[in-house]
C-alpha cells in the first residue's frame, strides 16, 4: 500500500542532490517495503547506457515513477515490487543480466547509477539499522522527515 505522496514531499525529493535523494530513497523502500517501475506491454521498461548497457529505473513511489512516464516510455504504467521480490529474486536476476539500476531517476534523467549487488547491500544495511531501532518511540513519521 502506498502512501500519500503530497506536493511537497515531491518537490522536496525531487530537488535533492542524487546522492542524498538515494538515501531517501532506501529509507522510503524499506519503510514501504516496495519499490516501482515501470512496465509496458513488453515488460519493465530500460534505459541503456553505452558504456553500462541496460539500466532498471526504480522509484520509491509510484507518482515518481509516473512522471518519467514519458517519450519512449510513454505507453509505461508504474508498476509495484514488493522489498522481499526485489531483494530474493529480481536483483539476483539483474545481476545474471548485468543490468545496472538507476536509483530514482528525476524526470530528466538524474540519477545514481549502481549494480545490483550494491543496491541490495544497502537496503539490507538500512532494514538491519531498522530493526535495531525497533521499539524506539515515535516510529511513525511522514516520509518529509527523511527529508530534512
């Protein structure tokens, strides 16, 4: 289930530099425990790079993944990954493929491009901080905090 993206919380996460909108970005993925892309008729959709080759853009809500819903990816709807899929299956199988991941590309294209494996060690680096964190008071908070 997704939360309520406000209009705020979007200009706000939009206008991080790369590297601290991908901190965001994993906290927002392990707090949701979902991920998105996009898909098409033909499945998720990829950017190309020439000297990376094929790149997976995931996002951590679906109105960002929709919002890059545009040129030749016009015809992609988001479409949800569940934490423990992309942790157990798909980041495994890009790394099969050697597909790089595009950490939540802005609409024009800015993002942190890293590999698979290196996604999947952070995300489990912030589910472990999470866990040890538990039982803390206050754990419920808006996604706007992270962004402060």
């Amino acid at each position: 289930m997704t939360w309520e993206l406000d209009d705020e919380e979007r200009r706000l996460a939009l206008a991080l530099p790369a590297k601290e909108r991908y901190s965001y970005f994993i906290q927002v993925l392990v707090d949701e425990e979902e991920a998105w892309g996009l898909r098409n008729d033909e499945g998720w959709v990829l950017g190309s790079d020439p000297e990376r080759g094929d790149i997976l853009p995931l996002w951590p809500h679906s109105a960002f993944a929709e919002a890059s819903a545009r040129g030749t990816w016009d015809d992609a709807r988001p479409a949800e990954i569940p934490l423990d899929d992309l942790l157990e299956e798909l980041l495994p199988l890009l790394t099969e493929d050697h597909i790089t991941i595009a950490a939540f590309p802005t609409p024009d294209g800015d993002s942190v491009l890293l590999s698979p494996e290196d996604l999947g060690r952070d995300l489990r680096a912030e589910i472990e901080l999470g866990q040890s964190e538990e039982g803390e008071e206050g754990h419920e908070h808006s996604h706007e905090d992270e962004l402060e």
